[in-house]
C-alpha cells in the first residue's frame, strides 16, 4: 500500500532540464508536490525554505555537487536523500551511504523504478505499530521510538530515523549478533533495492555521531564475518 501522499513532496535536485521536467511529471502523476534545484546552492535554498518529504539528489551539479549537498543536509536534517548518479562505480555508491543517503540510482533510469524507491523510502518512514512506541534506557543511553529522539548522559543526538530504529533494535536486543543480512531485512525491507553496504555505512554513521558524546557503558561491537551487536558494561555485563 502506497504511503497518503497528500501532504508530501519531493524536492528534485539535477540540473538536466530534461531530466527534472521527466521525474516532476511523474511525481505529479502520483500525487507529490516537486520543488526544482538546478544547483547545489538552490536546492539547500529550497530544502529549508519547503522542508520536502524527500529529496532526489543529482551528484553531478553546478555550485555544490550532490555529495557536498547530501553532507550539508545531514548536517542540518533528517529528511531522505536519495542520490542520483551517472557513472555508478561502487566507491560512488559507498561514499553516498556513507554521508547519509538513504538509497542511490544509476543514469539512466526508469521514471517509474524512481518513483518505486520513493515510495520504498517514504514507507520506511511511517510510524510503526503502536506497540513500538516506547522508552528503553541503559546506562547513559536513552532512546525513544514514540518521539524518535535518542539521548546519551541527557545530550540529545541528531539521528536519522534509520540510525535509531537501527540503535533500538540493536539496544534492545542486547548481546544478540544481527547479520548484515539480517539487519537488512528488518530495517529495510525486503523490497530495499540496495545491498549490505547500506548497513555497514548506517552502523558507520552511527557510531561516529553517538562516539561525540563520551560514552564507557555500552558500544556497538563489530563481530567479525559476522555482523553487529550491542555490547553493555553494566553488572558485570562483557
């Protein structure tokens, strides 16, 4: 089932006239209202002046490339990023989860195969079952899936809604080994059209923005060959 898309946007982000004009028909066709980039510099313009659902994001453009682009929107928002590239070579990819894109996709493309990821990301998004929206708390930190807000020694962390479900998960299921697989499927879905780098770049991104808040009671544990877990340092916990 499609997400009510009645009050979303998408922001498009690319400066081949072609290209924006193709996906804004499309967006409209499905019911978003589209705000145009054709630079970098516009497209943060547009971001903070609209606050877009989501935003599709060329790397090749003039003023501020997209990579540039994607880091400053992390910098200030939690709002989707799905990367758009020409050439695709793997090291684009990784570098564009690794900034914060929620997902990348290679010229050229099919309208309709943009607008699925859309849709994939956005679905993402909605709020999960009711039950879901709760409080866990260890040691200094505390993350809450009712408000989405995540806090190490009370200092509030800026995270994604994709890094804290992935920190809720990994929290409340402490000690516990997720494969990359495994945490791919959870989180993502079955229907995600990327691959277990995404995890890797999400756990990566994660640690380094809750590593800025001193932190000796818990961390995220890389299992070698084999995925990730939450490790506490509690009552003897090892």
């Amino acid at each position: 089932m499609r997400p009510d898309q009645s009050m979303q946007s998408i922001l498009i982000a690319d400066d081949n006239i072609q290209i924006a004009e193709i996906l804004e028909q499309y967006a409209h066709r499905d019911g978003y209202r589209t705000y145009r980039a054709k630079d970098g510099e516009e497209a943060l313009a547009l971001l903070k002046a609209h606050q877009p659902s989501i935003v599709l994001l060329d790397v090749m453009m003039p003023k501020m490339d997209g990579f540039a682009v994607c880091k400053e929107i992390r910098r200030i928002s939690s709002t989707p990023v799905i990367m758009i590239t020409a050439r695709g070579e793997d090291f684009e990819r990784i570098m564009g989860l690794d900034i914060g894109a929620d997902d990348y996709i290679v010229k050229p493309f099919s309208p309709s195969e943009v607008m699925a990821r859309v849709r994939a990301v956005l679905r993402r998004l909605e709020p999960e079952n009711e039950e879901n929206g709760e409080e866990a708390t260890y040691g200094s930190l505390t993350v809450n899936l009712t408000t989405y807000t995540t806090k190490i020694v009370e200092q509030p962390m800026m995270l994604t809604k994709k890094e804290i479900e992935l920190l809720w998960l990994l929290m409340t299921n402490r000690g516990k080994v997720f494969s990359r697989v495994d945490l791919l499927q959870r989180l993502w879905g079955y229907d995600y059209f990327g691959d277990t780098r995404t995890v890797d770049s999400h756990v990566k991104r994660l640690r380094a923005k809750t590593d800025v808040v001193k932190h000796e009671d818990w961390e995220i544990k890389t299992v070698w060959g084999v995925g990730y877990k939450f490790e506490g340092f509690q009552n003897g916990e090892e």
